[in-house]
C-alpha cells in the first residue's frame, strides 16, 4: 500500500495536469489520483494511465486526503459550494490553484473551519519551470503543508509567504511575470531585426539569452544586480545599452506595472468574492 496521500483535482485542464504529469515523473503513483471533470470522455488519458476518474467532484473528495481545486476562478464559487457538504464531512486539506479567489471567499463557500493552502502558479508550470507563491491558513498542520511542497514542487518552485496579501505581490513578480520577460523578447527581436538580423535569428538569439541569463542567475552565488555590472566594461557595448534603458526610466517603468498588477489582484480578488 503507498504511503502517499490520495489527491482530488477538481477540474483537470492545462495547470491539473500540469500538475499531475509532474507528480508522475516524479514516481507519484497513479492510483493515488482522482481527476474530475464535466465529461468522463476528457478525462479517458488520465484513465488510461491509471487514475481514478469521475464527474462526481462529492465522490473524489470522499477518497482524498488533499482536494486541489483546479477550476476557473469564474466557476469556483458554484463548485465549492455543490462539494461543502463533502468536505465538511471527510475535512480533506483544500488547495486551492484559482487565481485570485481569497481564502475568506473560499472557506465561506466550503462551510467554513477547513484546512486551505493558496497557491499562485504561473504558466510556465505547463513545462515544469513554474514559480508558485503558497499561503496556508492557521488550520493547516506542518505535515499538510509538506505534502502540499511535494504537490506544487512538481511543476518547479514552491515557497510559502507568511500572510495572504503577499499573493499579491507573487502575482505581479512571478505569476504575471512570465508576460514581462516575453514583451522584453519581442521588443528585442524587433530590435534585432531593425538592427539586420533575420526574424528567425534574432528570436533564437533573444531566447536562448534569455535561457542562458536565467540559469546564470540561478546558479551564481551572487545577486543578478552584480552579474550585470560584471558584463558591463567602462565604456563598452553593453555598458552603453545599460547606461540608456537606464536614463530612459527602465527601473521605474517596471515598478510601476508591477504596482498596477498588484492593484489589479486586489480588485479581482474583490470581484470574485461576490
Ligand atoms: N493555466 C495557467 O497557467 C494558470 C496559472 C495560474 C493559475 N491558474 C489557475 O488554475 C485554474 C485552472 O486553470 P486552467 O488554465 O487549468 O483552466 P482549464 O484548462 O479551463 O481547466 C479547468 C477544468 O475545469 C473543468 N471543470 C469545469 N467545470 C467543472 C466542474 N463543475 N467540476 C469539475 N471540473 C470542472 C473543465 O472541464 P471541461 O472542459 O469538461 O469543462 C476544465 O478541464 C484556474 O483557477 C486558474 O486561475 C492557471
């Protein structure tokens, strides 16, 4: 028998199951899952490969010991509420992968006094180099809340902040930030082009810099602040291009849409709670 817990996505599009085939390269075992869904046809792969499925969202939180809810946020507050009785009943962890949707919101439509990580993942989980913000409310034990690293490890980075609102903060660095870095490629292949380059050669020279610049700063011991200047020589190349994003408010401009996807967080968060 394994010693895994048993997990029920609640809706099992693109971020459960890239989830799930995280977990599975991981050796998570298959029969330890339960996928639900509107139509048993969608969910026949996940069968095939030895899941549990069913479109009985009351019968999968039955088995489970962590419930992720992976619906859309627009449809959560119906689901949560047709599976409170359920969950009342079998008091299983609830992860919640809905962006947006506030704990308070959550526990009010689950029946209250439950158990509940929020997460903030972001779309590169679908190639398993997510970054993902958790929040666990006071219910939830230690034990819990290792067991809900090893789930959203499996799509990348997981870290714990210590107070909801800082959800906000992971959106606008990590969960929207996927966006930012692939509005700075496009601009630079444009650039690139204006500059003589074929389309096709400067897309791959801009993203494989950018591959390359990422895992440089995540193996260096030291911040990329540092590494920046380190490529910089006085008076040369990149020290001009760096000398101009600057001058032309480069810092500023990115702070200032961070805030405003911050702000926008806090209003959705507000809208969805209704
Ligand atoms: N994709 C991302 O990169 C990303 C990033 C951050 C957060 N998220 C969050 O992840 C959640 C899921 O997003 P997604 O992109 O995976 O959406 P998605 O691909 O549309 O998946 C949602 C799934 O929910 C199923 N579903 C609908 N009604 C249901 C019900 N009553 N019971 C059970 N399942 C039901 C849908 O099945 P049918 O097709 O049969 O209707 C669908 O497969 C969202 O809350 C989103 O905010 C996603």
């Amino acid at each position: 028998m394994s010693t895994q817990p048993t997990l029920a996505f609640i809706g099992a599009g693109n971020m459960a199951r890239a989830i799930i085939g995280g977990l599975l390269s991981n050796g998570y075992p298959a029969a330890n899952i339960w996928t639900t869904g509107t139509q048993l046809e969608k969910l026949a792969d996940l069968k095939q490969q030895g899941m549990h499925t069913t479109t009985d969202n009351n019968a999968a939180v039955a088995a489970a010991d962590i419930v992720i809810l992976a619906v859309k946020p627009q449809i959560l507050k119906t689901v949560a509420q047709s599976m409170a009785e359920a969950v009342q009943q079998h008091q299983p962890l609830i992860v919640s992968v809905a962006a947006g949707v506030l704990c308070n919101s959550l526990e009010q439509w689950l029946g209250g006094n439950i158990a509940l990580v929020r997460c903030m993942p972001n779309t590169p989980s679908l190639v398993q180099k997510g970054a993902c913000g958790l929040y666990a409310n006071p219910q939830v034990s230690d034990t819990q809340r290792q067991q809900t690293e090893q789930v959203m490890q499996a799509t990348g980075l997981a870290l714990w902040v210590d107070n909801e609102p800082q959800l906000d903060a992971v959106t606008a660095v990590s969960g929207s930030g996927p966006a930012y870095y692939f509005l700075i490629m496009e601009a630079m292949v444009a650039a690139g082009e204006k500059l003589g380059l074929s389309h096709e050669i400067a897309q791959q020279l801009t993203i494989q810099t950018a591959l390359g610049a990422a895992e440089m700063a995540r193996q260096s011991d030291v911040e990329p602040a540092e590494l920046r200047r380190r490529v910089c020589s006085p008076n040369g190349t990149t020290e001009q291009a760096i000398k101009t994003f600057i001058a032309q408010g480069l810092p500023e401009i990115i702070d200032n849409g961070m805030q405003a996807c911050s702000n926008r967080a806090q209003a959705m968060a507000e809208e969805l709670g209704k």
